[in-house]
C-alpha cells in the first residue's frame, strides 16, 4: 500500500540530489536520478527550445553551458510534489522554482538564473526517478537580464 508521506519525502530528496548534484558537477550521478529514457525539455526563451534524452545528454549540456563559472550553486527556493495519481501510485508530479548562483571566471561578474522545473516522476523497482522535466527560465540578472515571467501552463492557484 503506498505511503505518501514517504513518497512526498523520497521525492524531495531527489529533487534536492538534483541541486547537489549539478552544484559538484557530478554528472554521472545524474544516472541514479534519471531514467535511460527521460526527456528533459529546456527553454531559456531567449534561444530555441532544446530537448535532451537520458542522463548523458543532459549532463553534457549543462557541464558545457556552466563551465565559464568558477563557482555555481543551484539553490531550489520551493518545491512540491503530487503523489496523488489516481490511476498508477508509481507515478507523481512536482515542480522546482530554483536559482542559479554563479560567478563568471573571465569577466569577474556575479549574476544568477531563477528558473521553473516541471516535472513527472516514475518509481522504477521502489525508487523514483525524473520521466520527464520541463525547464523555463524565469528571470536573470548579468549581461544580458531578462524577465519572462511565469509560464502560462502553470497550474491556477488554489485557495
């Protein structure tokens, strides 16, 4: 019989493994987070939408686009999760608001990304895993700022 409070918990620690993880550029342990098949969709908005599939792909991007930063933190600000799928108790969604904290070696200039992870978690042989991730930025400071704002598909607030 499923638990959900130790599924909300399991869940918060993989989101949480996330940050650790691309904080120490650790990337093959991005494996242990991820299925083979995972597709994870980023939008910056100021470029091209991207989709990566598999811990591999992934890790490759963000290893090259953070590499210029002598110091990079990824900070998860909130985070919920939805264990509550009514038809398959191996199946949640949750979503990440988080920032970026980085320092650019070459210019000596300190900025951050805020950004939006939405995503569906999948429990493979009890232990959840990222199925799918949809990555928008939401705003940054630094050479180029921006402030796109939230995105559309959000679900509506509740009260």
């Amino acid at each position: 019989m499923p638990d959900p409070t130790a599924d909300v918990v399991a869940l918060w620690r993989l989101q949480h493994a996330y940050a650790d993880i691309v904080t120490r550029r650790a990337w093959p342990e991005l494996h242990d987070l991820f299925l083979p098949t995972t597709t994870v969709l980023v939008d910056t908005v100021t470029a091209p939408a991207r989709t990566f599939t598999g811990p591999d792909e992934l890790g490759g991007f963000i290893g090259a686009a953070i590499e210029r930063y002598d110091h990079f933190a990824f900070v998860i600000l909130n985070a919920v999760v939805d264990v509550e799928t009514p038809t398959d108790p191996d199946t949640a969604t949750g979503r990440i608001f988080m920032t970026e904290i980085r320092h650019e070696a070459a210019t000596d200039d300190w900025h951050q990304a805020y950004g939006l992870y939405q995503d569906d978690y999948r429990r493979v042989d009890g232990r959840w895993r990222f199925a799918a991730r949809r990555y928008r930025s939401l705003a940054r400071t630094g050479p180029v700022p921006a402030v796109p704002g939230l995105p559309s598909d959000l679900p509506p607030a509740t009260r």
